[in-house]
C-alpha cells in the first residue's frame, strides 16, 4: 500500500491528474489512520493510504519509508506513475518457480484446514490422497512430517510472512 501525502509545488515537475472521488469503481473509505483508496486503473489494482483526503486541485506525493518493504513500495509507486502518465508497464516474468508456486499453494491449503480444526492426518489424507496415508505406522510417515511443515509454513505466511512473495527472494 503507498502512503500518499501533500506536495510541494516547488518541488513537482510534472503533475498528473488523480481525483480518488472521480475514478470509476474506486473504494475509497475513511478510517482511523487516515483514507484507505483502492482502485482498477490501467489494467491493474492500486492501493493507496492517505492521512489526508487531497483536495481536487492539490499535488500528491508518494512517501516511501526506508525499511523492508522499499523495494515492494518503490515498484508500486512505479506502476502507478506508468499508469497515470499513460506509459507502457512492461511485466516482468513471475520469480517464483512452479514448485515453489506448488508448495505456497499446499502451505494455504493445510493452513485452512489447520484453521478449521481438522487433524493433521486429515489435512494430509486431503492433500496427498487417503491412498498415501496408510492406516498403519502414521507416526513415522513422511507425509506427516511434510504436513506439519506445510502447517508451519501457512502459519509464518499468514503472520506477515506474505510479504515475501512481493520481494526478490521469497522464502
């Protein structure tokens, strides 16, 4: 999500225009911390976090914050400079591998079934197949061991953990 906040007009170049109140289809909702707007423009979904609502007629700036997540703000504030001047976005291929695409998926799936309460031999006969996971010897099977790491992995992702999948090197 990119902070969006008030703009010197000393220090713009260029303007664009941006009225959140305008734009067809855009969520824009009021909360504590401030103006939450979500909107389709240029073929893709943006997220923006005002502390203020902008007047029509004021220039915007992008905040991005040093820390972890600058390189995931900087390639959002980029697309949606691209966008609003109307340039070519050119897609980048996904980073991640299908196996790693594969056990993120199977990660999600045993996290849901964790969540609603079912067994880890359940969650397993799910994933893998009843055939898989034999009745006998459970405690030293393989798909055991797996499905409580893809448990674990569900967890971590769902604590924040996402956020790996925005950077070059998810986990």
């Amino acid at each position: 999500m990119l902070r969006v906040v008030a703009a010197s007009p000393k220090r713009v170049s260029r303007s664009y225009s941006l009225d959140l109140r305008e734009l067809a289809g855009a969520d824009l909702r009021r909360a504590p911390d401030g103006w939450h707007a979500v909107f389709w423009l240029g073929g893709m979904t943006h997220r923006l976090w005002l502390p203020e609502l902008p007047s029509k007629t004021s220039l915007i700036a992008f905040e991005l914050l040093l820390g972890a997540d600058l390189d995931v703000q900087f390639r959002a504030a980029r697309r949606l400079w691209l966008t609003l001047g109307k340039r070519t976005l050119i897609r980048s291929r996904p980073t991640l591998s299908l196996a790693q695409r594969q056990r993120f998926t199977l990660a999600i799936r045993a996290l849901d079934g964790y969540l609603e309460g079912n067994s880890n031999r359940t969650i397993a006969e799910v994933l893998f197949g009843a055939a898989r996971v034999s009745e006998q010897g459970w405690k030293t099977h393989d798909l055991r061991s797996r499905t409580k790491r893809l448990i674990r992995f569900g967890l971590s992702l769902m604590r924040g953990g996402y956020r790996a999948l925005l950077r070059d090197q998810p986990n």
